[in-house]
C-alpha cells in the first residue's frame, strides 16, 4: 500500500494485464527503486524508493523506463483524486477505444460473409471464385491488420522487457500468418484466403479484451464521494458575502453551512457557537457528538443541527480523499488460483508457438516450399492456439457477474471468487454493518421525485409508530426546488397492525407498512415485491421506492449470519472491527462463539486496517472502512450509505447480510468449472499435436477445430450461469 514516502504515477497506454506487468518489472529494475506494483485497473503505479535515493533523480528514471517501454507516466500530486475518474475515462477510450473493435468487427464480418459464399461454391466458376477470395481476403487482411496492432505492441512490449513469451505475440503471429499466406495465394492466381477465419477469432479476442478492460474499469468505478448527490449548490461565503457555489469550486478558508440531516462535504472547523454531528460513517461511534466553536469536523459526518463550517480542505484534500488514494494505489490482490491460470496461458502460449514452429519446419524439410511452410505454421496456430481458453476466461467472468448479481451482489473483481475458497480470516464492521444505528430507508433508486422526502420527513415526525423514528432524510431535494410544495399540514394516518399513510394538501400519498398493505393501498402489483421479504416497504403513489430497515430484525439476521458463517467456514477466524468506544460493546456478538469470535473497539480507520491479515475477507459499510477494505483479500461494502467511494470487490445493496452467504457456495463452482474448462482446452492441444504432426489437418479443417473446441469450452462455462441458483 501507498505511504508518505512513495512515488504514485497514472501510466497511459496500458491495455491489458501483460502491459501492466512489463511496466512493473521494468520499473523495479531502475536504480533507486525498491519496490514497484502496478494496480492495472486503476491505471496507477506505486514506487517504493530504496533508502537515502533521491527521489527527484529516480523519478526521472523511472519515466525515462516507462517512456522506454513505449508507455507514458504521469506523476500524481497531491489531491489527484479529484481528478481521477476524468483522467481514467480519457485512458480508457485511448487504450482500446470502440472504434477500433467496431472497425475491426465490421471488416471481418464482410470477409466471413463473402467468403461463405466461396466456400458454397455452387455455380461459381474459377473467375468468380478467385474474385470471391480476393475480395474475402482484402476486407480479411484488413481487419486483421487493425486488430493485431495492440497485441503486437504489447507481445513485443514483454519480449524486450523481460523476455516474456506471451499470448498477445502468439495472437500476432497468427495473425500476420494468416495475412502473408492469403496474400500469397492471392498473388500467385489461387483461390484461397483464410484471412476471413484470422480476422474472426481477432475480432472475438478484441472483444474479449475489451470486456475485460470494461470490467477492470468498473472495478475503480466513481472514485470522488459526492456526499449530498444533489445539483443543488453549497451555501458559501466568500470575500464578504454569501453565494450558492458548487462543491468543486469551493476553497480552504471558505465558510459554508450545512443543515440537519445532510452529509458535511469538507473538513473543517466549527464557526457556529454550537452543534451536533454523527460520526458514524467515519469514526463508527453511533451516537450524537457535542461540538463547540473551534472542533474539528470531518466530511462524511451527517450533521445532528445546523452547522457554520470554515473548510480546511476542499474536495480532493479531504481525510477521506487519502483513504480513497490508499485503496486506488494499493497493490493488485493475486491467489494461488489466478496465477496457476496465468501459468497456464503461458504454458499454452510457448506450447502452441513450439508446436506450430514444428510443423512448419517438418513440411520445410518435407519440400513443401515458402507458401508450403507459411500455410503449415497458420494451421499450427489454429490448432495449438491458446487463445481459446485466453477468450474464454473473459466470458466466464462475465458469468459469473450475472449469476452473483441473481444472489444479490455486484461483483466488481471476478478473481475475488477464488480467493473466497481459500479464506483464513473475516473481518466485520460492527456498526452499520452488523449492528443498525436506527431504523432508516433503504431505496431502491438514488433518484426520487422531489416531493419525496418531504412526505417521508413528515410521515417520519408524524406517526406515533416507533419503527419511522430516524426515517427523515436529508431535506436536501425539498430546499432545492423553490416550488416544493408545503408539507406543514400533511395529513398523517396510521392503521394499527398495517403501516402509515401521508398525503400532502397536493393529492401526493406516500405508503409505509407491510408488503401486502402497501400493495393494497397504494395497487401495486404483488409481482414488484419480490425480494422485499422481512422488512416494511415504501411506496409513493404507484411506484415502489424501498423499504424500511427496522434495527431489531436488523440486529437478529447479523446474528443469524454469524451463526451460518461459522458453519461455511468451519476453520475461519472471525473478528469484528469497530471505532465504537463502548466497553462490552460487541458482546451480543462474541457470545455466539467466544472461541471464533473475537471483537475490537475503539479503534481507528488506521488501526482497522492494520490488523488485517492474508486470505482474509473484510465486510463494512463505512467511510472509515476504505483502508481496511483495501488491505483486505477480499472486500465486500454493505448498503447503499456509501456507494462508489473507492474499489471494492462486491457491492451488497441489501442490509441483511445473509444474502451474501450464497456467494461462498458459488465461488466453490466458479472454481471447479474453470479448472475443468482448463483441462479441457489442455487435452484439446495434446490430442491436436498429434492430427496435426500426421498432416491430417487443412487450413479450413483447422479453423473447423478451433470453432468446434471453442464452442465445448464455452459450454463448459455456460454452467456458470445455472450456478448462480445451486448457491441459493
């Protein structure tokens, strides 16, 4: 992980994981440096330098190496991350961009559809079918020759680096076989071209990158918290006088206010001569905290009562701001399974280029002649190529994202699914994740209409039932529209066993109560309920907006999942984390298994994130649970009180953490169905060696294998999907 004495660059131009590991182990060769690691999906590289180095003179090296290996870096200062998700955008369309997949798609497609044609061949005379290949051939070559320059620069990015042999050299050599065999057959008057069957399997491959670039763009997601998501702008004074800015554009030395409810924005002082915050999300203390004039304040606190801050940092300089730097820079998480996969690609790669180069030389020596011996390494590379189970691996992950999202998680990082085979040590936030602060609402959507929260608010004072006290939200959307209504005199009802209605003096209603209440009163169809189970539902009008988390059930399905958690993991320690200074305070949890179940408190974000360990997992909700999800093997953030702070490896929209148990079973199948794909793609080569060493295999006849070994590959994975359902 990143610290004070490290170097942070964003390094541009890398596409893929094998550019990402030519830059780390070009880097960590520069004098000076003693230790480097690049996290691919974020795009950053962190340096450590060796002591007494002088950083200026190695940061000079260390972009001279990159700039070496054909990539470019760029420095970070501080507060960079107010900036990151614009500069990680901008990277991402640069690095593989939908033009060239498009472009590529588009020319292969034209090859294979001409060259269908030709292969028919039922009334096509000699003429007709040299022209047929020809034109095959040149949209072939064409989209062949776009789509292989990322792999080429890449492969021989690697070669040079470390003499790597990997699978994007592998990709260009079939790919320029596959041009120069076409177009000598095309040159010397014959009728064959196999650059239609080239230019697919480079398009499938270039999606599959892009897929997989797509993922790992999502995994460092929205970086900078907005922590009132609203377009209305913060009060703010200035040089004398008050005005609306925008959160971006506020400064230090600035005051700004903020009103019960919302979310503080920046640090800061107390000007006000009083005042109230919950600390909740960043300290993990659940109860209101006095404040007088002159304490601190940090964002990410929700104020308990008016408050006048003057900001010490703005965005981008904030505490949580370094949290979210810790966690982007920090070292990409391997496993034992994902590098057996890695060697495994490898293995496959130096394999097939061995096997073609073979074949090759065997009809050299045979006299089969230059076109002879090109068309003899292209069949090569059909029948060896490893690219296969490479082009399969993105599509399983893809699986497996909508089988965990069928059990209720988003899945950010497909790897993590191996590593929850193999976890020593799980790690809790208690509040907020095991233990609820208050009964609060739980949305569905992050936009509502506007006369929302003001019915809720209203509903939440109104009613006498004990369940919506602590539902009022931040009033936030009601003071931004000068046209809201007034809901001063909201009419509340509340019907003893069922739920509570309010209706503004607008018609407006919103329904709070049992599922089958809400539908009734609100006529809903009972269909939209489905996965609302256990917990009161909220409806305005005639749409369903969420439900309502009640602390004591709440409280009971964190027990009933420790209980089921201790049964998955039957030799996993358990430690529950919390800033909660409380003496005893985490007793309700630790007597379910005082053997397994061990509770800290009083501690901070730092001292969280230092007691994690290898193989472990870390569950919380909290901004102060940035760094310890980091560290963490695997990383799980619960609710949506916190949403795209910083990368973690699943997202859990619902409270009750028993919805995520099901994950575990699944990583087991996610585990097996690949390793047994991975066979399969090993016994495909071993019994190809032997077809092709006897010359029993054609250009076509190979292209033919390679469809048909892809399509049972693929039919392996697809028992991902269904594996989503063996977990529930």
């Amino acid at each position: 992980m990143a610290n004070e004495d490290s170097l942070v660059y964003f390094v541009s131009g890398m596409w893929c994981g094998t550019c990402a590991k030519t830059v780390e182990t070009r880097v960590s060769s520069v004098p000076g440096v003693r230790a480097a690691g690049v996290n691919f999906p974020s795009k950053l590289l962190v340096v450590e330098t060796a002591p007494g180095a002088d950083a200026a003179e190695v940061d000079s090296r260390i972009e001279a190496a990159i700039s070496d290996t054909g990539f470019a870096a760029r420095k970070q200062a501080p507060g960079w991350v107010r900036t990151f998700q614009a500069d990680l955008e901008a990277e991402q369309d640069r690095s593989l961009s939908n033009l060239r997949v498009a472009w590529v798609w588009f020319l292969a497609m034209w090859s294979s559809m001409i060259a269908f044609a030709d292969y028919l061949g039922e009334g096509i005379g000699p003429a007709e079918a040299y022209r047929l290949s020809f034109a095959s051939g040149i949209f072939g070559v064409l989209a062949i020759s776009v789509g292989i320059v990322p792999y080429a620069k890449s492969g021989f990015r690697a070669l040079r680096a470390n003499g790597r042999l990997t699978l994007d050299l592998f990709i260009f050599l079939g790919g320029l076989s596959a041009s120069v065999f076409t177009a000598m057959c095309l040159w010397t008057g014959r009728a064959v071209s196999y650059a239609d069957s080239g230019a697919m399997i480079v398009a499938i491959l270039l999606l599959a990158k892009k897929i997989e670039a797509s993922l790992a763009r999502r995994v460092s997601g929205t970086i900078v918290f907005e922590v009132n998501r609203r377009s209305a702008p913060v009060p703010t004074f200035r040089d004398g006088e008050w005005f609306e800015a925008e959160a971006s554009q506020v400064r230090r030395g600035d005051r700004v206010r903020v009103a019960p409810g919302e979310t503080v924005g920046f640090d800061g002082t107390l000007v006000s001569e009083v005042g109230s915050v919950n600390r909740h999300l960043v300290t993990g203390e659940d109860a209101a905290v006095g404040l007088k004039r002159g304490d601190a304040v940090l964002a990410g606190s929700i104020a308990g009562s008016p408050l006048e801050l003057s900001v010490a940092e703005p965005l981008g300089h904030r505490k949580i701001d370094r949290w979210t730097e810790a966690a982007l820079a920090a070292e990409s998480r391997g496993h034992p399974y994902a590098r057996l996969f890695a060697k495994i690609e490898n293995g496959l790669t130096a394999g097939a280029l061995v096997g073609a180069l073979g074949i090759a030389l065997l009809q050299w020596e045979r006299g089969a002649g230059v076109r002879g011996t090109i068309e003899s390494f292209f069949v090569g590379v059909l029948v060896f190529c490893p690219c296969l189970f490479a082009s399969v691996l993105p599509l399983s992950k893809q699986m497996a994202h909508l089988a965990v999202f069928r059990l209720g998680a988003i899945m950010n990082r497909a790897e993590a699914l191996f590593d929850l085979g193999e976890l020593e040590r799980v790690y809790l936030d208690k509040t907020g994740t095991l233990e609820a602060v208050e009964s609060y609402f739980l949305g569905f959507d992050l936009e509502t209409p506007a006369a929302f929260d003001g019915l809720l608010s209203a509903l939440a004072s109104g009613s006498r039932h004990p369940i919506l006290a602590g539902l009022a939200p931040a009033p936030s959307s009601v003071r931004a529209d000068p046209g809201a209504a007034d809901f001063s005199a909201v009419e509340v009802v509340d019907v003893a066993g069922e739920g509570a209605v309010a209706r503004s003096s607008a018609g407006d209603a919103l329904y709070v109560g049992r599922p089958d209440f809400v539908v009734r009163r609100a006529g809903i169809p009972a269909s939209a309920l489905s996965g609302t189970e256990g917990y009161p539902v909220v409806a305005y009008g005639k749409r369903l907006m969420g439900r309502v988390v009640v602390k004591g059930a709440f409280d009971e399905n964190s027990r009933a999942f420790l209980r089921s958690l201790l049964r998955v993991l039957p030799r996993a320690e358990i430690e529950i984390l919390s800033g909660d200074p409380r003496l005893g305070a985490g007793s309700e949890f630790t007597s379910l298994d005082p053997a397994r179940i061990r509770y800290f408190g009083n501690l901070t974000p730092e001292e969280k994130a230092a007691r994690i360990g290898d193989r472990s997992l870390y569950v919380g909700d909290g901004l102060n649970d940035t760094l310890a999800l980091a560290r963490a093997t695997v990383s799980c953030r619960v609710g949506q009180r916190i949403l795209g702070l910083a990368p973690v490896d699943f997202e859990m929209r619902s409270p009750d953490l028993r919805a995520f148990l099901p994950v575990f079973l699944y990583a087991r199948r996610f585990r097996s169905v690949l390793i047994q794909t991975g066979v399969l793609a090993l016994v495909y080569n071993v019994v190809a060696l032997g077809l092709a060493a006897s010359g029993r295999f054609t250009p076509l006849g190979a292209a033919v294998a390679m469809l048909a070994s892809f399509a049972v590959l693929l039919g392996s994975s697809l028992r991902l999907l269904a594996a989503g359902e063996a977990g529930t």
